[in-house]
C-alpha cells in the first residue's frame, strides 16, 4: 500500500510539471517622440526645477569678446583655433609642471574639434558647452623631433587651420618650411612636450604622429573645463591672427 501510495504522489508530480517555455515571437512598436505627444504634468512639474537651474547655469556669463570668434575667419589659423590652444596651455601648463618639473613646449588641436563660434558679446557657460561638448581630456605628449617633423608635414598636407598655440612660428613656402618653437628652430635631436587631447593622441582625425610617444602624461583635465576655468579668469578675450603660421604662397 506504501509502494503504491508513493507512485501515485510521483505520478501527480510529474504530471503537474510544465514544459519548458520558449521564445517563438517578439514583436515590437515604434513611438515617434514629438511634439504630437501629449507631456504629463506630473513629469513636467518634476522636470521644471531642474530645467531652470540648468538653463540659470548655461546662461551664466563667464567672459566677454569684442569681435566674432570662429574657425574659419582665416586660411592655416583662425580666432576661435589660436584662442582654444592659447588657452588649453595657459591652464595645462601649471599642472604640467607640478606633475613633471618641467613645461610644456606647444600646443596642437584638431580643427574639426571646434564645434562652434562664439559671437561677440558676452561669452557663457552655453558657449564653453557648445564649443566642446565631448569629455575629451587634455594630455601631454612628449614627442621626438621626427615626430614632430611629421606633425608639421601632416599640417601641410591637411591644409587646415588646425589650433596651434602661439609659442610656434610656421612658415610655409610650398612644401618647405622654417619652424620654430619658442624662437628656437626645431632640432631633430630633442623631444617636445606636445599639449592635446586624449582623442589626438589616440590618433584621432587621422593625428598618427602622436601615437607611441616618447612618454605620456594625462592631466586628468577635461578640455572643456579647461576652457571654462579661462574663461572664468579672463574678464575680456582678446585675439587675433598673428605670425604662428605664415604662408608665402
């Protein structure tokens, strides 16, 4: 009777047990988000306070410039470019130096990395955003003179007014060049402490010169706040194009 009142309970049991379920369709719908959408209340009255105090942020006034800052306002240099590698320098460079004991020799950047002018007027928390909205972080790149001969042959060839700051003094004539740094004419024998962004030296824009250097050194700096902190410092910018790159044709 024990026997046969055990193989009842196991019948039951595996009786009761389900099948393994499996997936055999999925289906899916697609919601244009847009102004069609009618906003909940509840979310918009929960949103608005956080909205205003970022808007009071973006529209904090951190600087001034008398003309229109922009990249394309000159051939192989321009305002916004000698500005964005002036500026990343004069901040770099105290942290270089407490990183290292030594300094940075110049800067480069990429023109493609300026993503929009400042107009003349007052210059915002909105236009630093704007201007570098991605989380690049500045480095420092030590370089030897044959690398550095390439970066100044990839300027040439590229034909862009990439951000060079203004410790450099380029002079183009063709394919020749004289190039000095720190009024010093570049010897091939030496290294060069090169300020950029991490997005750069990882070769980014096609920048291969910077890959493999000498030594790296990360600032752990974003380049935006970089720019920020200038702008918060300087109470009027003032720019313009002058000698770092010059060319005779």
């Amino acid at each position: 009777m024990k026997l046969i009142y055990t193989f009842l309970v196991l019948f039951v049991l595996v009786s009761c047990k389900k099948a393994p379920t499996q997936l055999t369709k999925i289906t899916a719908k697609t919601t244009v988000v847009d102004s069609t959408v009618a906003s909940t209340t509840t979310i918009t009255d929960f949103v608005a306070p956080y909205k205003k105090q970022l808007t009071t942020k973006m529209e904090q006034v951190l600087s001034y410039t008398p003309i229109n800052l922009t990249r394309e306002d000159g051939k192989l240099q321009s305002t916004l470019g000698n500005l964005m590698a002036d500026m990343c320098l004069d901040i770099a460079n105290p942290l270089y130096q407490e990183k290292t004991n030594n300094t940075i020799d110049f800067a480069m950047f990429n023109n493609g990395g300026i993503r929009a002018p400042i107009p003349k007027g007052a210059v915002t928390m909105q236009h630093a955003f704007q201007l570098m909205p991605f989380e690049n972080e500045l480095v420092v790149a030590t370089l030897t003179g044959d690398k550095v001969a390439e970066l100044v042959s990839f300027f040439i060839e590229n034909n862009r007014a990439h951000p060079l700051s203004k410790e450099i003094n380029l002079i183009l004539d063709g394919k020749d060049y004289t190039l000095m740094i720190h009024g010093k004419p570049l010897e091939r024998t030496k290294t060069y402490n090169v300020l950029t962004s991490d997005y750069l030296q990882n070769g980014g824009d096609h920048m291969d010169f910077f890959k493999n250097p000498v030594t790296l050194t990360p600032l752990d700096y974003k380049v935006r706040d970089a720019i920020i902190d200038y702008f918060k410092k300087t109470d009027t910018l003032k720019v313009s194009l002058d000698n770092r790159v010059i060319s005779k044709q």
